[in-house]
C-alpha cells in the first residue's frame, strides 16, 4: 500500500521532528548473553503483546549524519532556533518518564541547559532553560460520550522519542524490500535483550541496515541503531542506558514555570472524532467545523503529498506552501544547506532533503540525485 510505504520516511524523520520541539534520544549495547532461541516472528509478537504501560529511565543519543556545524550563538542567531541541528548531531542525553497514554516527562540534560517536555491529560508544556522560556498548550480532552468506540487503548503514549516509539514506525512498514532476521542477543541497559535486523533489499537507498534490541522479559525495544552505507559506525541510534518499569512519582508530571519565564499560550484544537460512514453528527472531510458560538469554520482541502517509489528508495514529495516554515526559512538550518541547480539541499548519511525555489520540498533515505529525478518528474 502506498500509505505504508510512506512510513519509512517519516520513521526516520522522527527525530527530525521531535528535535525541533526540543525531544531526542542512543544505542549502547553491552556484550553477547545466551537467550532461548526465537524467529524474527515470534520477537515481533512479544513487541505487539508488550504490556509496560509506565517506566523511568535514561536514554543517551548518539547522531553522526554528518552534519555540517552550524553557530548556536553570535549576530542574528535566535536563542533556541538551533535545536533541531544541535540534536542531530553528538550525543545527549535525557530522563524519560513514562504513565499510562496520557503522561510523559522528558528532560534533556545538555551542559549549558536543559529543555523540558512534559505531558498531564490535556496540558503539555515546552521548557528551555536556556533562555528561560515556556510554551503551554492546552489540548482539549473529549468526554467519553464522544469518543464512543474512538476511545484509545491503554497502549497510546504520548508521542515522545523513546527506542519503543521509533521501532513502532519501522515495524509498520515492514514489507517485502525487507529482509528480517535475528541477530545475536547482548544487553541493554543492564538487560537481556534480543536483536532484531532489518535490512534493505534496495541498493538505492542511503540505509545500509537497522537494528533493534527487544527487552527479553517485556518485549519492550530497548533501543534502536541505524547504520549508513560505507559508514562503519553507527549513524544513529537511540538506547536506554538504564530503565526501571515502577510507576513514576505523578507529581513527576507537574509543571510550574520558573520565576520570570517567559510564557506563550498556545491553544490546540480537537480533531473532529472519526465517524462511521453516513453518520450525520461529525462533519466530513472537507466539510464546514461547527463552533461553540453556531458558526462554522470552512475545511480547505490539502493538496496531497507525491510519492516515488517504493519501500525504502520512497521519494515524498510537498507541494509548494505545504512544507513547515521552520524547513524553509530557518536562518541557522540554511547554513546547513548546500545550493543546488533550481534551489538549495541537506544531504546527511540517512536522509536528503530537497528545498525548491518554487517552494516544493523533496526528502528520502536516499541520495540527492534521486530527489532531483523526482522533481524533474513532476
């Protein structure tokens, strides 16, 4: 399915993401240890049948795209507009709490600040030390009437960068431009772990292999590591260096801003809750949004994104106006970019990215010249 084959892209572009919210996190893993032997399938299914629903841990990054360095501080340079950059490259670490779908903390420790996430039901907060800023944003939680069937299961977490989450978006995609085999055990964060292998039967892609090590006991990914072709170390990973599955203190999830800190409200609205086919009470796509005061707010429909190719050679494509504004006009990432006939590019050892004059955006775990034959396709 073309949805599927999509996924491959943003499964890696989730720390991508995640780091311009100020999220991240490495792949540590200790010596060989003797497991009951398990096909790929049956570790799949402990990783489906996993029932931690709450921990506590460290998790440390490690990220060598090769990244060119770009100035955190001087002339012109935002305080924390570099996030993004900072996080993909070096190794940071963070604290990770974990209860239930609708709490989760994380705090990542670097040396000069140290930038907060933090989840409690409908409130999330966003705080950097750094320049002793928050940002609030207050997400409206919908009764149980009308969620109905729509309710989430225990299993939704927040969507945090944790080794679980990332192995959740490649194993879904998981499809014949895959080969999966088991690999030898060893141990992560003090445990037994077996270690899963994905490898592209694609000699188009930049990805050279993906590995992921599954808690021998709960079935929880532990961590996950990214290798790139012609690369000996690692270009990625994200492990726990120490876990513990006791439910973390609730007042853990509480958050106060500092003494003059800067804060910024920022309201989410509530999406629509899906609806069977022919149900008149929630409004189709494209169709008007009813409000609290009677009115309406016209849906405009969003051009779609293109998509080339398949499994992990996937080229996505963003029609122009349709990219984050944060890809396109960040002042630190463009001196990350490189020009390029008819624009500017980002190329690293996983992923490139395209950024056109005429404002479309191309990016894939592949290298330049297959986005620019995807471009001048269309």
């Amino acid at each position: 399915m073309a949805w599927a084959r999509q996924r491959w892209l943003p499964a890696l572009l989730v720390p991508l993401a995640l780091a311009l919210a100020a999220l991240i996190g490495s792949v540590q893993a200790g010596a060989s240890v003797s497991l009951p032997p398990k096909t790929a399938d049956e570790i799949l299914a402990m990783i489906a049948r996993t029932e931690v629903r709450a921990l506590s841990g460290t998790v440390v990054q490690t990220a060598e795209l090769g990244l060119p360095e770009v100035p955190t501080a001087g002339p012109g340079i935002v305080p924390g507009a570099t996030s993004a950059l900072e996080l993909l490259t070096g190794s940071h670490t963070a604290r990770i709490y974990l209860d239930g779908p609708s709490k989760a903390k994380l705090q990542i420790l670097d040396r000069m600040a140290e930038r907060d996430f933090v989840v409690n039901g409908g409130d999330a907060w966003f705080y950097n030390s750094a320049d002793n800023s928050a940002t609030h944003l207050s997400v409206p939680v919908p009764s149980l009437a009308d969620r109905g069937k729509s309710l989430p299961t225990e299993s939704t977490r927040p969507d945090i960068p944790t080794p679980e989450a990332m192995a959740r978006h490649f194993l879904s995609a998981i499809d014949s431009s895959t080969e999966v085999t088991v690999g030898e055990a060893s141990t992560v964060a003090g445990r037994s772990a077996y270690r899963l292998s994905l490898v592209p039967r694609s000699d188009g892609t930049l990805v050279d292999s993906l590995s992921i090590n599954v808690d021998s006991e709960t079935g929880l990914p532990l961590g996950v590591e990214v290798r790139a072709k012609g690369q000996p170390e690692p270009a990625y990973s994200l492990a726990y260096t120490e876990v513990n599955f006791s439910t973390p203190d609730a007042a853990l999830f509480n958050f106060t801003p500092p003494a003059g800190a800067t804060v910024t409200e920022k309201p989410v609205p509530m999406k629509p809750m899906p609806r069977e086919m022919g149900d008149p009470a929630v409004p189709a796509p494209d169709e008007p949004v009813p409000t609290p005061g009677g009115s309406s707010i016209p849906v405009l429909p969003r051009p779609s994104p293109s998509v080339t190719g398949e499994g992990w050679d996937t080229v996505i494509g963003l029609p122009a106006g349709t990219a984050p504004a944060d890809l396109t006009s960040n002042p630190q990432l463009a001196q990350a970019l490189q020009p390029v006939n008819g624009g500017r590019a980002l190329t690293t050892a996983l992923v490139s990215v395209l950024i056109l004059d005429d404002g479309r955006v191309y990016a894939g775990l592949v290298p330049l010249d297959r986005l620019e034959s995807a471009a001048n396709a269309q």
